[in-house]
C-alpha cells in the first residue's frame, strides 16, 4: 500500500472534509485520510456483488474473529457471551447509562477528554462530575486522591474510563488501573471503559485492558471497543461492548431491541471479519507510518514553532498541542488556526475546561499533508510574531 497517496476525498459525504472553503486542510475528525486494508475492501466488494442486502445477523465467523483478536493482540481470553453489539461506542454508553442511572445521578468523567461523553452524560439528566487529569512539564496523570472523592459522593454511579485517553494519548499503566479498579469497588461505582483506541498503540507501551488482571472487575464493568478506529470503517457503525455481568448484558440487550438497535449494518458485519482476520499487516505499517508522522511534527514544531508543545502520545492516531504561550485561547485560538493557516483543528475547548488553550490535531493522513499543515501554521505564527513585535 502506498501511504504517501493524497486520496482525494470532498463530495464523498466525508464529514471531516465537508468545508465550503476547499482551502482548507482538515487535521480534525478522528478518522484517517488513508485508504483501508486490500482484505475489508474484498469482502465488501464480494458482499456488494452478492447484490441481496437484507436484515443481517450475527454468525460464529463473527465472534471467532473478535475472540480470536483479543486473543493475539493482547493475550486475553474473553467469553462469547460478554460480545454485545452497538452501531458505535457513544450509542453503547447512551444505552447503559440508561440502565445504570437515573436522573439526578453524577457521572464521573477525567478531563480533558472526548467531549461526547458530556453531552451524553447531560442526555439522561445526571451530572457530570470531572476528576480533573494533572498537567506537569507536558505529561498528564491521574488524580487519585480527587478520584476517591468524587467516587464516595452518594450519587455518583459510573466513571467512564478513556483508555488509552483521548485526547492526551495516555496509555494507563496496570499500576493505575488496578488503582482505578479498587477505588470504583470501594464505592460500589461502575466502570464503563472506553478502549477505541486500544490497538493504535506505538513501540514500548502496551494498552491493558481494563479486566485483563483483574477478573473481580467482571460483574462491575463494560468494555468498549470496535475495528472503526483501528482500520478506519468507522463508517460501518458496528462496535463491541463485552459486558461479563449477566444482568446487565441482558438488560443492555433489551434496551437496544427496545431502541430498535440490535440489527448490524449488512458490510458492518463482513469489515469487522475481514479486519480481525486479515487486517494485522496493515495494521502494522499504519502505527510505523504514524510513529513516524508524530514524530515529524514534533521535531517541526520544536524547531520552527517553540510556541506550540505538543503532548507526544503513547497512542492514538492524534496530537493534543499546548498553545498556551500564544495568549489565545477557546473559539479565539481555532479561529486563528482556520483564518490564518487555513487549518482546521478541533477546538480544544470541547474537551473541558483545561483545554481552552490546546487544539487536538489528527495526523492520520500522509506526511505531505502533515507537512503542508505545519508550514501553513508556521507562517501564520511568523505573522503573529510581527505583528506582536515577537522574536523567536
């Protein structure tokens, strides 16, 4: 596969590159700009040519090739009876809030962090309760102390986990979240953990699974995850919740027949295959060709734009950038980046308080772009300077 193809993708109903203004270089939305394995685009293609495309289910191929993944990529053994199905990760938490809370509960998020979650604790009325992450000398952790606060509060009842955590590119250690675990079990709180990012992981870190070591975690947690980050089909809408507590499997399930959610996407069902059974080569050069792209922005930045810090990830296909020493910040900070670079980041804002200074910036597409998109930002910044009589 060639990585360094610009495939062209406006009038493709792409959300990420649906600006008026053609311009404009999108580094936002977290989908890639690179074309999917040669295997996914096979089997669409048989099941396109098959040309019935009726009501689907879910086959044994299909768990096979889930179990089979978790198995290979990180050494777990998971129950084809935890495997539910969800049309995406925020659809899931939307149906298992509605099971585990009511209104009026509190729900505890660790900002900065992706910002549906708000919107979707706030959906089933219940308070958003923010166990703020630290920030020291660009590297981001955990509040433990503040965690077991917030966990004690008589009404909070979930925490939804971001692991790896996005936007900061944390990869949790098993140290903090055996940590996370014993503090949600000393106050009787869930664990919904998000795990969408779990396969993007680059060299010398390792993504655990929130249950892995820790199988007292089964009845008190859900695991999400899907193929849609990992081989860019988010566009297939078919992700994974492994739910171990029998109870709540069963009335996550109702709620989703109820929701009329419980039937997959005919191709949904034929990419997930086709990605856990053929797709780990691509998989491989796409995390080199990312290990490669982050690191190129960082030198970039570091040598021509000591203004901006960016937060190296340990994982994720994204970039979280400190743009604090450019005194701007919110819609303020986009809206230079948009006007004056004709770049497009997502406003850092979003993700909470914290981030009102920083701008998250997607580096899944080839280098040209990643390039053009820094030198793009870098004379906007020269600008900036002058007209701030700046010296750098």
């Amino acid at each position: 596969m060639n990585w360094n193809d610009c495939i062209e993708r406006t009038n493709t109903h792409s959300v990420k590159w649906s600006f008026p203004d053609g311009d404009v270089i999108p580094m936002c939305i977290a989908d890639m700009d690179f074309q999917v394995s040669s295997a996914i685009v096979d089997a669409l293609n048989k099941k396109a040519q098959h040309g019935i495309y009726g009501y689907t289910t879910f086959s044994d191929r299909y768990f096979e090739s889930i179990i089979s993944w978790w198995k290979r990529r990180f050494g777990m053994d998971i129950d084809k009876e935890w495997i539910s199905f969800s049309p995406g990760i925020i659809p899931g938490i939307n149906v298992l809030l509605s099971v585990l809370t009511e209104p009026g509960d509190s729900v505890i998020i660790q900002d900065p962090v992706y910002y549906p979650f708000y919107s979707t604790i706030e959906h089933h009325r219940c308070n958003v309760i923010t166990n703020t992450l630290l920030y020291e000398d660009g590297v981001y952790s955990i509040d433990f102390e503040d965690l077991e606060e917030k966990a004690s509060l008589s009404r909070a009842k979930v925490l939804i986990l971001c692991s790896p955590h996005n936007p900061v590119g944390r990869v949790w250690t098993r140290e903090e979240l055996t940590k996370i675990g014993a503090i949600a079990k000393r106050h009787d709180v869930w664990i919904i953990s998000d795990e969408m990012h779990g396969d993007l992981v680059y060299e010398g870190y390792e993504h655990i699974p929130l249950f892995k070591h820790n199988e007292s975690l089964h009845e008190r947690s859900i695991l999400c995850a899907a193929p849609s980050k990992t081989f860019n089909i988010a566009g297939l809408q078919t992700s994974i919740l492994l739910i171990p507590n029998k109870d709540l499997r069963e009335k996550y399930q109702d709620k989703l027949t109820g929701f009329g959610l419980m039937r997959p996407n005919v191709f949904g069902i034929e990419g997930t295959i086709a990605a856990y059974e053929e797709g780990e080569p691509w998989l491989n050069e796409l995390l080199m060709v990312l290990e490669e792209n982050k690191q190129y922005v960082q030198n970039y930045l570091e040598l021509h734009i000591p203004e901006l810090k960016a937060i190296q990830p340990q994982a994720t296909h994204l970039i979280w950038i400190d743009c604090t020493e450019l005194g701007m910040k919110n819609e303020e900070l986009c809206r230079f980046f948009l006007e004056k670079a004709r770049v497009k980041f997502d406003e850092g804002f979003k993700f909470g308080k914290t981030g009102q200074a920083f701008v998250r910036m997607n580096i899944a597409c080839p280098k040209e772009r990643v390039d053009l998109a820094l030198r793009r930002m870098h004379e906007a910044i020269l600008e900036y300077r002058v007209d701030r009589k700046v010296i750098k």
